[in-house]
C-alpha cells in the first residue's frame, strides 16, 4: 500500500565557500555566478529543484555573495533598455532568473561545514521534508535525478541521497555508501556512511554527490553533531544517525535510501570539469552546437 508523505516543495542550497580552486577569477565574483555557457552555475541548480516541483529556494550565503542575490532579483533598468530596443529575446532571458523561484536568503556566518549550512535553515525548513542541492554539482536537466529522489521520499519516507559509482581509487574524496538492494534497480537502502574513507576501508565505490531529500529530523540530530573531518559538522555523520536510528528500530524517523544516478553530472567546482561542462553544453545547443562542434573539431584536427 503506498504511504503518503508530506509534500515537499522548499530546496535548500548551500553557498557559502570562497570558491578559492578558481582564484583569481572569484576574488571578487562568487564561484556559483562563473558562466556555464551563457547561464551562471547556480541558475542550472535553481532550475533543477524548479523542475522537481520545489517552488521554494533559500540559499545559505556569506560575505561577498550579494550578487546570487542580484541575479534572481529584478534589474529594472536594464530590462526598460532591452524593452526600449525591441529586444524580445534578451529581455526574456533576463526576466527568467527572477520569475523563477520564491528565493529566500540567509547568511551562514561562521563556516563550520555543509551539516552547519544545512542546520541553518531549520527556522525556514521548519518540520517538512526538503531538498539539498550543492553548487558544485550540475546535474543535466535532461537527467532528473532530484525528481525521481523525490519520487522515492514521497513513496517511502524518510530520507534520500543522490549515489554515484566512482573509480574506487577516487572514493576517498567523497563521502561513501554501504548499501542493500531493494526492489528497484536504480534504489538502495543506506546501511552505513563513511566521510572520505581511507584507501581500502571505503563500503562500497559508491559516492554520495549533492543531492539529498531529507527528512527535518536531521536538524535535531545537526544540533548535537559534535565537529568530525577537518573540524566541521559534517552532514554525512548526521544522515548515518537517521540511518541508525530506523535500522535499530523503535524509531519515527523513516530509513535512508539512496538513488544511484548513472546519467550526466558535471563538477564545477573543478577547473577541468567546469571547462568540459561548458564544453558539452555549447555542443548540446541548437543555437551554438552546430557552428561550435565545426570549430571543435577542426581545433582538435589542426591544433593538436
């Protein structure tokens, strides 16, 4: 018999760090506002959670961050130029960032990691469900890994993390997964998490990436998460409680599942892995891709 779950509709997006593998270029400039193709990063995650039918976004900010804000604001001025210009085309595309979303923003204030980023939306969350989508991870919209996330919460409960296979020599720049199957090829149930592990002790080579549906239980757990790796409250411990608390049984709060994407992610919080997003992306579009693809390949041909 199917359950029913509370609906979820407000997303959650962490972005504070000083995006310090992109300096010079974010001294000034937020890491979330670089182009990807002619969009900033953060516009692609925003538009994702939209998507997933997440109508509500509060972004964890910090210093020097205002213009995440100016960018999903109106720009009055400059849509009356466009307007005056009979630029129809442009005038949409910069109207569109500020109809998208009810956006909301808080300041994290002392970064002490993404478990204190995601604690400091407990006033706004209050005692629903919600999503998590981390900057760094551009997932491709024509991949909904955070709908079919949703999906399983709504159906299941609990809580939901987004699972990826990786090299197993790479797992230990991730938090890490030990799994049992369930009745769905692409869903697993979460049994233990391990932040980083060391080469050989990992679970599995299955690495939690930045999406998570999660239940508002995790706030109380945050609270008395004391500080693991690198000295900050770490999300990944905090979501291993949830997932103790349901397999010990006697508890309220639902399992941890996770589902395992297989389709197009992109890491732009990693200089190579922005570029070869920007890349796929320009091929991807009618509007570039057809002229774009005709340079690439007589670069690749000519040049190397």
């Amino acid at each position: 018999m199917t359950q029913s779950h509370p609906r979820i509709s407000k997303a959650v997006i962490p972005a504070a760090g000083l995006g310090t593998r992109f300096l010079p270029a974010t001294k000034a400039t937020p890491k979330e506002m670089l182009p990807v193709v002619d969009k900033p990063a953060i516009q692609y995650v925003v538009e994702e959670a939209v998507s997933a039918g997440l109508s509500d976004v509060l972004m964890i900010t910090g210093r020097n961050k205002r213009p995440l804000e100016d960018h999903f604001d109106r720009n009055y001025e400059l849509e009356e130029a466009l307007s005056r210009k009979g630029d129809a085309g442009r005038l949409a595309r910069v109207q569109e960032s500020s109809d998208l979303a009810t956006m909301h923003y808080v300041r994290q204030g002392d970064p002490r990691g993404l478990g204190h980023a995601v604690l400091c939306a407990a006033p706004h969350v209050g005692d629903q469900p919600f999503a998590v989508l981390l900057g760094d991870d551009l997932i491709d919209p024509r991949d909904p890994l955070l709908a079919r996330m949703v999906e399983v919460q709504q159906r299941e409960g609990g809580s939901v993390i987004a699972l990826m296979e990786v090299d197993p020599a790479q797992i230990h720049q991730y938090g890490c997964a030990a799994v049992k199957p369930t009745g769905d090829s692409d869903v697993v149930q979460v049994t233990d998490l391990v932040e980083k592990p060391e080469a050989g002790e990992a679970p599995s080579n299955l690495a939690i990436i930045g999406r998570y549906v999660l239940d508002p239980a995790i706030f109380g757990i945050l609270r008395e998460t004391e500080p693991g790796r690198g000295g900050e409250i770490q999300l990944t411990d905090a979501i291993q409680k949830l997932a103790d608390a349901h397999l010990a049984g006697g508890s309220s709060v639902g399992p941890v599942h996770g589902v395992v994407f297989k389709g197009r992610r992109y890491d732009t919080g990693d200089r190579g892995d922005y570029l070869r997003a920007i890349v796929r992306l320009a091929c991807e579009r009618e509007d570039l891709g057809p002229e774009f693809r005709a340079w690439l390949r007589r670069f690749v041909t000519e040049e190397m």
